[in-house]
C-alpha cells in the first residue's frame, strides 16, 4: 500500500486529492493545524475512528513554521509521495499579511524539503505553484512564460516553484511544480470570489440576504474544475522522470460572466443585487490569466472534463442544495 502526504488536506484540493488516493488504495497521512473549532469538515465524509483496524487517512497535528515537527512525521511517517498544497493562499488577505504568507507559502516549502532531507527519506515531490506567479504577463502563459508576480502572496508561491527546481537539480530529488490556473468547486472557500458569488446569490434568491459587494469584476480567469486539476497532481508523480506542468482549460471568462451564468441558472439579474466596495480591490492587479496545458496533455494525458458553464452550474446548484438543508435542519453539526 503506497503511503502519500498531504499538507493543507483540510483544503479544496487536499479533500479532493485524499477521495482520489483512497480510491487508488493508498494509504493517506494529512497535515492539519491544531484549532478549537472543526476545520475538518471536508473530510467529514473520509473520516473513521482512529481505534478501528486498518484505518487508510490518518491525520497528524502540525505547521509549516515548524521544521522539527515536520522532520519527525515524514521520517515516521515514511511517504512514497508528498503533496505540498498548504499555504496561505488568499491573494487579496496576502497583501494584508505580507510577512505571515511569505513565511508560510515561501519558506514553508523550503522547511518541508529540508524535513525529507534530514529524515534521509526520498518520497516524490509535489508544489503547489499558481497561476497567480504570471500577474501582469499577458497571456496565454505556459511553463516558459516569465514570471511578474504582483501580489505577496504570488512572490512567496515563485520562490517556491524556485527552490523546489533547485532541489531538484541540486540533490536528484523527484520534485515537480504544478502551475494550477483557478480551480474552483463547491468545496471552495467562501472567501474566493467564485464561491462568494454562488452562495451569496442562493441566499438572495431565497430571501435571506439583499446585497452582493464585490471588487473589480472585469479581471479574467482560466477557470476548471478542481478534482481535475487534483488528478493531475498524481499524474505528475507517476511520471518517469520530474517536470514542471501548467494545468488549465485554454479558456478565460470575466467575473461578469460567471455572475451572468450563476444567476441566470436561478433565473435572477445579478446587476440589480451587486455593488462595487473599492475594499475588495488589491493594490496591484492581475487582469487576465489563461493557461497553456499542451505539454500535460502530450506527457500526461491529463485535458479537463468540464466547462466553465458546467462548472458554474455545479457550484450554484451545490449552495442552493446546502441552503435548502441548512433551512430545513438537515446535515447540521449536532452539538
């Protein structure tokens, strides 16, 4: 049973990613941080009682500012594979804590490399890198498209993609970077422009809240969906030998148009419930990233399975359902 771990497991991705690993029959370890309330939730589904035999997901409690936690767990844990997803990674909260997402999304990587170097064991190595790292590049971008980071957040997640190929190239290690382009699902934090909006206009279009405030809503994105992209995560570590792959659809739509595609499924005009707040502006922004994915078609025979407007509808329909719950008393935490 190969073993994989995951830091950031309670994430978007981590959730997906660990579905996906159990059902290839792989033993999964998770990284969390430890917290007075639940930050567990999307694992609900994944979870077993810890005392039960043969338990597949096993949680380990830790951060990515403390090295010497993680050379213990990787060195007793023993990984086949690591998958490096936690950071801070709200862009716009980057620029609010600029120190605290340098230090957790840049030298966190740096730690967790080191952490597999002083075990001495040589698991194979995903980063997490973003599209965010192309800023004010225009696009198509692609793995040879320069970098112009235009956010804390997006300078701390290039030095990562740096010193992951440097230890790569430096120690032999199999080390690769993932540039993921947006990647967005119901599971999606409520803070992300895409799931702010579906979950705001559900609550509307049930009566229960009146305005949406959103920043600039002409920025462009190469919007998937997010189990694809997690699937590509594993196919990078399956491959022969090391490489670096940007992962996207090849198409970029507005915020404006993924306002127009959620309200329209609930039948809804979406210009007479959102206002411009200058507060969700970032001081620099990036206008519009669209991803080349050609060379992890070729070598991975990785291509997205759903489109933008399915994506939409997913995630509309999913908060629609989760309200229509919640109303009704249904899939609540028992106190």
């Amino acid at each position: 049973m190969p073993k994989a771990l995951i830091t950031g497991i309670t994430g978007q991705d981590g959730s997906y990613l660990a579905e996906q690993l159990l059902e290839k029959g792989y033993e999964v370890h998770g990284l969390i941080r430890r917290s007075s309330s639940f930050n567990t939730e999307r694992l609900d589904n994944l979870y077993r009682d810890p005392h039960e035999e043969q338990v597949q997901l096993k949680l380990h409690h830790g951060d990515l500012s403390e090295s010497s936690r993680l050379v213990r767990l990787v060195y007793e844990i023993q990984p086949d594979e690591v998958y490096h997803l936690g950071a801070q990674s709200h862009v716009r909260v980057s620029f609010d804590i600029p120190e605290y997402t340098s230090d957790i999304t840049g030298m966190g990587t740096v730690r967790l490399l080191e952490s597999m170097r002083d075990a001495g064991v040589t698991p194979r190595f995903y980063q997490a890198s973003s599209s965010e790292m192309f800023g004010s590049t225009p696009p198509p971008q692609g793995e040879d498209t320069v970098f112009h980071p235009r956010s804390p957040y997006a300078v701390a997640k290039v030095a990562a993609y740096w010193i992951t190929v440097n230890y790569r190239e430096s120690y032999g290690m199999f080390a690769c970077n993932g540039i993921l382009f947006n990647h967005e699902s119901p599971r999606r934090g409520e803070t992300f422009v895409t799931r702010k909006i579906t979950r705001a206009l559900a609550r509307i279009h049930a009566g229960l809240q009146d305005k949406l405030y959103l920043g600039n809503l002409d920025a462009k994105r190469d919007w998937g969906y997010a189990p694809d992209y997690t699937d590509a995560m594993w196919r990078m570590l399956q491959a022969d030998e090391p490489n670096d792959y940007v992962i996207a659809t090849g198409e970029m739509h507005s915020i404006r148009e993924f306002l127009d595609v959620a309200a329209a499924r609930l039948g809804m005009t979406w210009e007479d419930v959102v206002e411009i707040d200058p507060r969700y502006y970032r001081p620099a922004e990036v206008d519009a990233l669209c991803g080349d994915a050609s060379k992890a078609k070729a070598e991975l025979g990785w291509t997205p399975t759903v489109t933008f407007q399915e994506l939409v509808t997913i995630m509309i329909d999913a908060d629609v359902k989760a309200l229509e719950d919640q109303l009704a008393g249904r899939g609540l935490r028992q106190s």
